[in-house]
C-alpha cells in the first residue's frame, strides 16, 4: 500500500516562540545563544536569516552584519514544553506519530487518508492553523506530504517558508535533481563533499554512477543508501524510527565551560553535578546502570574511560563513587573546558533489594527525590557542588536525543 506521509517544521522555531511570546521582538533580527557568554548563535530568526546570519554563525560575526541584532539565551524548558503541545495537535491527526526532533514530526496518514483527509494538501493547512492556534499566530510552518519520510522531509525542506508542499509523480525526479546535499536528510557533510569531488552534487545524479563504482567507493552500505537517496526511497537512518526501543539504553551529560579548569576540585565538583542530572532522570525511568564513563577535554587534548560494573546503580552515592575512581585514573591533569558524564547498559530489571546496604541507601535516594521532585533538582545535594550561580541544569538537546525521557516516546 502506498503511504502517505507528512513531515511538519516549524520554521525558525527557536527564534519564533521567543518573538510570539514577546511582541517587541517581532519583524526583528533574533538570534538565539546557548546562554549568556557563549559566542555562537544556536538559530536565528527569518528576518535574521534574510541579512545572512544563520545558525552556527558568531556572535561578532553577526553583530558586525547587523549592528541591531538582539541576541537572547534560549529557554530550553520552554521549547520543550512547546513541543509537547505540538505533539498533542499531531496526536489528534493520526495516531501514528514519530517526534522527530524539538521542531519536527513524522504523522503517517496512510490507513486515515482515505476517510478522513482525501484532500492531504488542505490537511496541511489544517495542521499549520492548528499549530497557529496551539502556540500562537507568529508560528509559521512549513509541511512536506510525500510517500516515504525521506522525501517528505525534503519537500518542507525545500518548500517556501510557511508553505504546503506535495511530492508527486510529477514532481519527484525535479525535487531530486535540484536539492542540494545539505537539504537531504541523512548526507551528512562528508559525504557530501566526497560526492562533490564526483560533480555530483544532488541526489539525481547518483543514478548514473555504475554501481560498482559506487561500492569501491562508498562500501557497501552507503552504496545501497545513496541508491535509496537517488530515488527518493527510506533510508536506514529514517526507518530506524520504526524499531520500538522499550526504554533508553544509557543517560549522559556534557558541558562545555566558559572557561579553562585547572582547580582539581573546581572540576570534581562539576563532575558531581553531572552526576545529580544523570541519577535523577535514570531514576525517573525506574532504569539503573552498570556502565560508567567519563570524558574530559582540553583544549587539544581528549581523555576517557570507563568501567562496567558486576550489578546495576542508579543511586547519587554510587555513581559518584565510581566517576571519582574513574577520575584517579587520569594522569595527565590537563585544563578541562568540556565535562562528559554517561551511565549506560541501562536495565529495568534489576533486583538488589535483599542487600541490607542497598536498602539504606534507596531510603536515603528515595527521601532526596521526594525532595528534589517537588521543590527542583538541586534543592537537596551533596555538599561539593559547583556555587549556586555555576551549578549546571538540565537543558533539552534540539535534536531530542533523550525524547524517550522528555516526551515518553516510544520510538
Ligand atoms: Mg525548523
């Protein structure tokens, strides 16, 4: 059966929920930052995007185009909670909906087309109205309608801001010889360039590269890939959405300072904040794991290790117990500006109730989240945090790596 996809984006989608929920940034240059100190800009609105500031680009790079830009740290919490309503809207279309990232979903409409919505180019409307309707009139979307994931994400990809766009059987070989790699979902900029040296430079023109060049070029998995791309068909990164994942298979957290960290306790003290976000969102999940890693970097220099552990933890105790040995383990004691803190192998059965250690330190973790689920993360820690003003909080990833935790996501 022949399926019918559409994929919604919002356009600018940072930068429009910070210009609809303030009236004074509208119509105006906006970029966004990570956060107050930081030198490059997240995303950045359309009338930011119509000087030539877009995202990725420096924060004095963009004030040098455009003197008048505003730049505003982005709310995290914010986005997500956006996302959440714009799933409720996609819920109400067709039960069968993949969030894709904070500003981007897949809602399959092939077994409710023909009943509901014979007329897919007005359901597109009707989305974008409703969105309109859930998150404010300043949110514009755009929405592809096509018969693969693949090429309906590039159709509101390519489309006009604000737009309705439908692949056909007409259309379809144009749209795939006048899109560019950056526009293709899953070609990366690797692989683009490596194209580029080919002249190939959009999808269409992979079809008259001899397959066995391809493989001696390629290997033999992008070979079927970029086959795929040429035409138009699911890739195996899109697909993946289909595989059902019962719960997340590791928690992790990294920061990159604003600064250098030489002090030994300075950086210990952030390693245990990671900690603290790590245990309370495995806990939430009722997961525990038995692996642990830590990363930290230099300025050129990057050291890792890790350790896997005989039971399962998911208590603060442990954790910090296991990144401080991991920490002795570095000798090099280099200046630290990125932190990374990962439990993995995380399972839901794990059974050490009967240890009379373990139930001690449950009643202790249970009391702390009872207090930290109420009344925020960091109202009860242990004492060597960094200083209230430092201490690092969670924040939500823009291509929602952990939406299984945020959105309770099962795919
Ligand atoms: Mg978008």
């Amino acid at each position: 059966m022949k399926k019918t996809i559409l994929h919604v984006d919002i356009n600018s989608y940072f930068a429009t929920i910070l210009q609809q929920e303030n009236p004074f940034l509208r119509g105006k240059p906006l970029g966004v930052i990570k956060d107050v100190g930081r030198t490059c800009l997240i995303a950045t609105s359309k009338e930011a995007k119509e000087k030539g500031i877009g995202t990725g680009v420096g924060k004095s790079d963009a004030l040098t185009i455009c003197p008048d830009i505003t730049l505003i740290p982005a709310a995290f919490n914010r986005y997500l909670d956006t996302t959440k309503r714009m799933q409720k809207v996609f819920r109400n279309i067709s039960p069968s909906v993949n969030i894709y990232s904070l500003d981007e979903a897949f809602i399959d409409v092939t077994h409710c087309r023909k009943n509901l919505y014979p007329n897919v180019l007005e359901l597109g409307e009707m989305i974008q109205d409703s969105i309109k309707r859930e998150l404010g009139s300043w949110v514009t979307s755009n929405v592809g309608v096509a018969d693969s994931r693949f090429m309906a994400k590039m159709a509101s990809e390519t489309a006009p801001k604000g737009e309705v766009f439908e692949v056909t059987a007409e259309n379809r070989d144009l749209i795939l010889a006048t899109t560019e790699f950056k526009d293709v979902c899953g070609v990366g900029f690797a692989l683009a360039r490596k194209l580029k040296l080919l002249g190939v430079t959009v999808p269409y023109q992979i079809r008259f590269i001899p397959e066995e060049d391809l493989s001696s070029l390629f290997g033999p998995f992008w070979t079927k890939e970029l086959l795929k791309v040429a035409y138009g068909e699911e890739t195996h990164l899109l697909s993946q959405l289909d595989r059902k994942v019962e719960h997340m298979k590791s928690v992790g957290r990294s920061i990159t300072g604003y600064r250098l960290y030489r002090d030994q306790t300075e950086i210990t003290n952030i390693l245990k904040n990671l900690c603290i976000e790590i245990v309370s969102k495995v806990r939430k999940m009722n997961l525990a794991g038995r692996q642990v890693r830590l990363g930290l970097y230099g300025q050129n220099k990057y050291w890792s290790t890790h350790i896997t552990l005989k039971n399962p933890i998911n208590h603060l105790n442990d954790l910090i117990h296991w990144i401080n040995i991991l920490y002795q383990r570095w000798e090099d004691k280099f200046p630290v500006i990125k932190f990374a803190v990962r439990l993995s192998l995380l399972r839901e059965d794990f059974q050490q109730e009967l240890l009379p250690s373990w139930q001690k330190h449950e009643a202790i973790q249970k009391a702390m989240d009872l207090v930290n689920n109420k009344f925020g993360i960091f109202t009860l820690h242990p004492a060597a945090v960094p200083p209230k003003n430092e201490l690092i909080y969670p924040e939500v990833t823009g291509f929602l790596g952990d939406k299984i935790y945020q959105l309770g996501e099962e795919t």
